[in-house]
C-alpha cells in the first residue's frame, strides 16, 4: 500500500498491548518534531527519551530531529530532520520510493540485533 497512516493519541498514557500493535504495524518510529531538550521539557510535548530503545526492540528505522541524540550503532537505520520541509521531503521519499524504506528496515534489523543479550554478553566477556 502507498501512502501514510498515522496513529495519533491524546491520552497520557497509551496501554503497552495498543502500543506494541501499532508499533508492529508500522514501518517507521518518527520522533517529536517539537524536540526542546532543556530545563523546561516536558516529556511527550518538547522531549522524547526512549526513541531508541523503541527502534531496537521493535527492529524499526528512526526518523529523527536533526538535534536528538541518539545512539551510533542506529545511524544506518535513522533519517534526520530539520524542520517541517525536510520532514515533508523525508515522508514523501518513504512513501514513493519503496526501496527507501525496505533499505532502512534491513538495517533496522541488523541494528536491532547488535543489541541482542546473546551479542551483549559475548562483547562482554570478550573484552
């Protein structure tokens, strides 16, 4: 299917089972277009914090503020923005070139395996 849905919502609290259903149906995790990482964030407003570990558990690219950090080892599974142009541009790129977002999902996969308690604990022990 070409186009976009997005799941919006309202409460505070969204229940783990209807999260992870979304997340499974998805293909991509977008971060807050309103990032503002200071003293006067407010979680689920102007700060996100746990993007990444969104993106390893569910093997999903990342499309993030340009200013968010994040971790090294999801770089080639993650796509940058500036603002709401280059987000527009992003989007449509995803929706139109299928290869795109097949590419990002590979590395999704392969990312969100080098975090895997198997590879965790032999990095371990090997160092």
């Amino acid at each position: 299917m070409i186009g976009i849905k997005v799941a919006y919502f309202t409460q505070d609290y969204i229940p783990l089972e209807i999260f992870d259903k979304e997340l499974a149906n998805s293909d991509i995790v977008l971060g807050n277009i309103k990032l503002n990482i200071d003293k006067y964030s407010k979680y689920g407003k102007t700060k996100e914090t746990g993007i990444p570990f969104t993106m390893i558990r569910a093997a999903k690219p990342g499309v993030l503020p340009q200013n968010y950090p994040s971790l090294k080892e999801l770089e080639s599974s993650t796509i940058r923005f500036s603002d709401s142009d280059s987000l527009t541009e992003i989007l449509t790129d995803l929706i139109s070139k299928n290869s795109i977002i097949l590419k990002l999902k590979s590395e999704a996969l392969k990312n969100s395996l080098k975090f895997h308690p198997a590879k965790l604990y032999q990095d371990l022990i090997s160092k």
